[in-house]
C-alpha cells in the first residue's frame, strides 16, 4: 500500500510542475537593451528549454536575449551598466548558494568593466527554491560573446 501512495505523490508532483525529489530545475535571465534596459526571469522550470521560453515570453520583444542560464539549487545574478554611449555596455553575472553572495559577486564583476561614465546600475536575479543538484551555469552571454571574438 505505502509503494501505492508514494508512487502516486510522485504522479502528482510531475502533473503539478513540483520537482521531483533530486531533479534540477532551471532559471533564466533575459535582457531587452532596446529603447532602455528591461530585465526578466522565470526560475523553477523543468529544463532549460522551458526557462529559456517562458523568460522570452515574459520580455515579449524579439530584441530580448537569454543572458544567464543555471540549474540546480541557486541563485542568479547579472549586472548590467547603464547607457552612457559606449557602443558595448559592461556586464557581470555568477551564480552561488545564496542570493546576496550572487549579487555581490556580479555587481563585482560588471564594476570592473566598466568605462568612464558608466555604473552597474541595472540588476536581474532568480532563485530555484526547489529540485536538486547544485547550482550549475548551463548558458551565460560570456559563451556567446567569446565565440564572436573567435571569428
């Protein structure tokens, strides 16, 4: 009787979104630079594709762009600089156990960035509250960038 139950608490959790016990879960971050900075994210999602799609769908423009991708049990955090002309606009993310630490720690990164008149002005964060495994990167700008340098 006790498999019965577990076997369906298990059934439910899957229909419901719920991590399963052990399975990651996954955030996004997306930015929009056009006409400004807007920020999203989604955490908690069952796979890469589903926070990927779901932080789009939150930004709605097609100039919005996946900046941070992470699984497990973590917090996100990507800085960008403010508009002060530049052509490229410095940036930092990291992903640790605890929101502050993620904080501080892409604050850190963009501040060292950064050009004359530009400041980290402009935050996106997300915690995964549920799944397991730890925090991971699975897709941040850097990747894209250092591929474009490459050519």
């Amino acid at each position: 009787m006790k498999l019965k139950w577990t076997v369906a608490a298990l059934a439910a959790l899957t229909l419901t979104g719920a991590a399963a016990p052990g399975q990651p879960r996954y955030a996004a971050l997306v930015e929009d630079l056009e006409g400004g900075f807007r920020g999203f994210a989604v955490a908690d999602q069952a796979s890469r594709a589903d926070a990927e799609k779901a932080a789009l769908a939150k930004c709605g423009q097609p100039s919005c762009e996946v900046v941070l991708v992470f699984s497990g049990r973590a917090c996100g955090s990507f800085h960008r600089a403010n508009d002060a002309g530049f052509e490229t606009r410095a940036f930092g993310w990291a992903t640790e156990p605890k929101l502050t630490e993620a904080t501080a720690q892409s604050l850190k990164t963009c501040s060292a960035e950064l050009y004359t008149g530009e400041s980290c002005v402009h935050q996106i964060k997300a915690c995964n509250s549920s799944g397991g495994g730890e925090g991971t990167v699975v897709y941040s700008i850097s990747d894209t960038l250092e591929d474009e340098e490459e050519w």
